[in-house]
C-alpha cells in the first residue's frame, strides 16, 4: 500500500506569488486550466495500490474543502486536507500527523513539494526505490535533476555515489558551488524515517528545557532538508533517483505562464481531449478553453493558452502564451500576450496587454527558469509578465505592458513597466 504527501505551506508562503495568491491559495492557481496541485494528484492517482493522498498544509480547512471534495469526487480516491496549527516546516507536519500517515500500514509514501511543476515520474520512481532499497537499507529516495552550476545554488545540491546510487553529500541552498545536480522536492520514504525524525524532534524539545530562553526555539518545526536528508548523506541509507524530464520550480507568476505550456504540452501526449480542436476559433497549438467559456469565432488563440470557466473572448481577438482566468472579459480586437488575467476582470476593446517571458535560456543546458529580481537598479520594474489580479479594469484603446496590477483596480490609462497598487 503506498500513499502521498503534497505540502503546501501556507499563507505567509508564496509571498513572490502575489497578486495572484491574494484570494485564493497559491496551491490552487489554475494552470493549463487545473490547480497547481491537481496536477500532482493526476501524477499520484496512477501510482499502483495508492490508497491515500494527504494535502498538508497551514491555510485554514474553509479555504482547501471545496478543492478537496471536488478531487474526492473527480478521482474516487481518500484525499485529505491536514492543517498545521501554525508552520511547522517541510517535515514538521509529516511528524505531527505520522498517524495519520501510517495509519493503513504503507510500505512506502511519497511526499511532493507543492510548489513545483513537471513530469512527474513517479511510477519509475517507486520501482527504483523498491528494487534498490534492498540491498541499501535505504528509507528514503530523492529526485534530483541537472541545474545550471550558477543556478544550483538556490536549491538543495547532492552529491551522489555513482556505484550505488547513493546520497553521499547534501547541502541545501549552498553559498558555493557544491554540484549540478539538485533536488526536485519529490520523495519515497520508507516509514521507518519517523524514527529519524522522532530523534531530531526529541532532541529539539530537551534544547527547549535546557536553554534559558527556550521559548525563541522552534519547538515543533522540523526540516527535511536540513535535519532529516543531510544527516542521511554519506549513511547509504538515502538514494538518489535523477529523471530527466521536465521539472521546474512554480514559485512566481512567471513560472507559471512556463508551467501552463507544458502541462498543455503533456495534454496534447496524454490527455489530448482536454485541448480544444476548432477551426472557428482559430486554435494554434496547445489551447485549453473551459467547457463554459463563450470563445467568438473570430478569435484567434495559442500557442498555450488557458481560458478559464465562463470567460468571454471576443471578436477578432488574439491571445497567446497566457492564462485567462475565470469569468474574465475580454473585448473585442484586443491582444493579450505573456500576460495572467485575473477571475472576473475586463479589457476593453482596441487595447493590448503584454508581458516578456521569463523562460529558461534555451543556450544553456539544464537551464531552469530565471526568478528576477522584481525590481532592477534603477528602482524600475525589470521586464515581466504582465499580471492582472482578479477584478480589474482596462479601458479601450490602451496599452498594459510588463506591468502588475493589483486586484479591483480600474485603469484609465496606458502602462509600461510599473507596479499599480
Ligand atoms: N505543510 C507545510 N508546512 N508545508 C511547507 C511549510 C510548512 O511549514 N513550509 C514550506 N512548505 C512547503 C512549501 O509549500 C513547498 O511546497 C515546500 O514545502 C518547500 O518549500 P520551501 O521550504 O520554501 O523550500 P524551497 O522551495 O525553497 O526549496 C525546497 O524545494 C527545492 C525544489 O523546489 C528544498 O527542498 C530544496 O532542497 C529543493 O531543491
Ligand atoms: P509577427 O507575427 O512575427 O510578424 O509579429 P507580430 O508583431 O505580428 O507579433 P506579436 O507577437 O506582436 O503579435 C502576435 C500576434 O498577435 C500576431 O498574429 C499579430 O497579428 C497579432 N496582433 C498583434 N497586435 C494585435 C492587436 O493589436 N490586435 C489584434 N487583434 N491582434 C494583434
């Protein structure tokens, strides 16, 4: 029996996700036209004997329930949504509802970072995991993928031993160049680790009574990386499964524009009814329209669009590389490119919203996407997508460029690189 973990954070999490995380939970952004996180429960429902996915996390139980009975009911499966009573770190909450995690007896669970996006090889995985712990004792497997040397250093950076796949070394987020190869944030543990992480919480709560001052002590957090993984390195009893497929970290607006490309991209492989097919709109490569959203026929959209549920396109429109989300409005022979259209907003007609990608630089091998610096020296706004939170206006006949809109704003003007509060 095997079940997963998706950790989520929470509210003071994904702060670089604003405007967009302002309403609504950033695990629950809609990306190729699906939550961030329903993306992982598609990648864990075909997991053979999954019986369980836990979604952990410290937003409140009102924000996640609807999102969790819709997917108990799309995918017929136990799905969870466990809330910390405050932050307790990457690994304090596995610890704090390990009953509820061991609770069936698995043999294995998973636990995926909810702030990455990929092709998640969770299948292959497993059977690494299971054919390799034997002969390694080992209670944990981490995926790992090649980064730029540069970029490397915001990740958790492993050393493997080549001969037997082992964790030999591990660092997270290094301030010098460890190694290339990172970790992904996707992990098989054994159960076995909750007496690990029963040593290291123990030790924390005698560090509470000893010192003066105990109460500045996290008390109950705990971190995989650094206090669960780094003291595994070198034990042989942690492994190393590098993929190469397509990973990225989703943690801003821009990752997601990069997300929603791909993600439509393994729709058209795997699930290619999910993609709109027409000839009136024009459809160029991958588009996703929600079944209730009203696209004129003059349209023209793609490559890699989404366009959420009850969203109005209308005539002689063109919009590529965006996400449109739900109950948006947007008029006639209006432009809308690398941009994300907030829930429920409005662009006039005759204008255009545009933004410039973030992607990874396509000359450099591995090369994962840039997180710019919102701002560059001069105090400007360095080149993004454009954003518009939910409920915002644009009037007719202007110009929204690299710009961020905050939620119920109503423009009356035209914008080039600015933040507009
Ligand atoms: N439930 C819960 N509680 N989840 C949390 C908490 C918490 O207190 N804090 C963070 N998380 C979740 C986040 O939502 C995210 O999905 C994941 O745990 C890791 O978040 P961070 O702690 O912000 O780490 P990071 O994303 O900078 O780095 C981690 O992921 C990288 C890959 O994306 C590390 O594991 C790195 O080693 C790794 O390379
Ligand atoms: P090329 O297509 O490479 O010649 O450049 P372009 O300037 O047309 O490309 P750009 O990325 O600016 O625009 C992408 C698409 O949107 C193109 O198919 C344009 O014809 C179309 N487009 C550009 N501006 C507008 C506009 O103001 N309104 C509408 N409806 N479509 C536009």
């Amino acid at each position: 029996l095997v079940k997963a973990v998706i950790l989520i954070g929470g509210n003071q999490k994904g702060t670089r996700f604003r405007p967009l995380s302002l309403d609504l939970p950033k695990p629950l952004f809609s990306v190729a036209g699906f939550p961030i996180i329903q993306h992982h429960i598609e990648a864990c429902v075909q997991i053979p004997f999954l019986k369980e996915i836990i979604i952990l996390g410290y937003y409140g139980v009102s924000e996640m329930s609807q999102f969790v009975g819709e997917m108990v009911q799309l995918y017929k499966l136990n799905i969870r949504y466990l809330q910390e009573f405050e932050p307790l770190g990457t690994a304090g909450g596995l610890y704090h509802f390990r009953d509820q995690i061991r609770c069936g007896n698995p043999d294995f669970f998973f636990v995926l970072n909810g702030d990455v996006c990929a092709d998640f090889p969770l299948i292959e995985m497993l059977e690494f995991h299971k054919t390799h712990r034997e002969t390694q004792k080992a209670i944990v497997t981490l995926m790992a993928t090649e980064a730029t040397r540069q970029q490397s250093l915001i990740y958790g950076c492993i050393i493997e031993n080549k001969e037997n796949n082992t964790l030999e070394h591990y660092v997270e987020k290094p301030s010098t160049f460890i190694s290339t190869l990172v970790n992904c944030g996707v992990y098989i543990f054994s159960p076995e680790v909750f007496h690990q992480m029963a040593n290291v919480f123990n030790k924390k709560q005698m560090d509470f009574y000893n010192v003066e001052n105990g109460s500045s002590i996290e008390r109950e957090a705990l971190y995989l990386e650094k206090e669960i993984l780094m003291p595994l390195a070198g034990t042989g009893k942690a492994l190393v499964y590098q993929t190469v497929k397509w990973w990225s970290q989703l943690k801003t607006p821009g990752a997601a524009i990069y997300a929603n490309r791909h993600y439509l991209n393994l729709f058209r492989e795997r699930r290619p009814e999910r993609l709109a097919k027409s000839v009136q709109p024009t459809i160029i490569g991958d588009v996703y329209i929600h079944a209730t959203a009203n696209v004129h026929p003059t349209a023209v959209l793609g490559p890699n669009v989404s366009i959420g549920a009850h969203a109005t396109i209308g005539y002689g429109t063109r919009i590529k590389e965006s996400i449109v989300l739900a109950h948006s409005r947007i008029l006639d022979h209006s432009l809308v490119l690398y941009s994300i259209i907030g829930a429920n907003s409005e662009i006039g007609c005759w204008t255009r919203v545009e933004g410039t990608p973030c992607d990874p630089n396509p000359d450099k091998p591995f090369a994962k996407m840039e997180n710019a610096p919102l701002f560059n020296d001069e105090g400007r706004l360095n080149p993004s997508i454009t954003i518009l939170g939910n409920n915002v206006t644009i009037p007719s006949e202007v110009i929204v460029r690299n710009s961020i809109v905050l939620p119920h704003k109503e423009l009356t003007r035209s914008y080039n690189n600015e933040i507009i509060l």
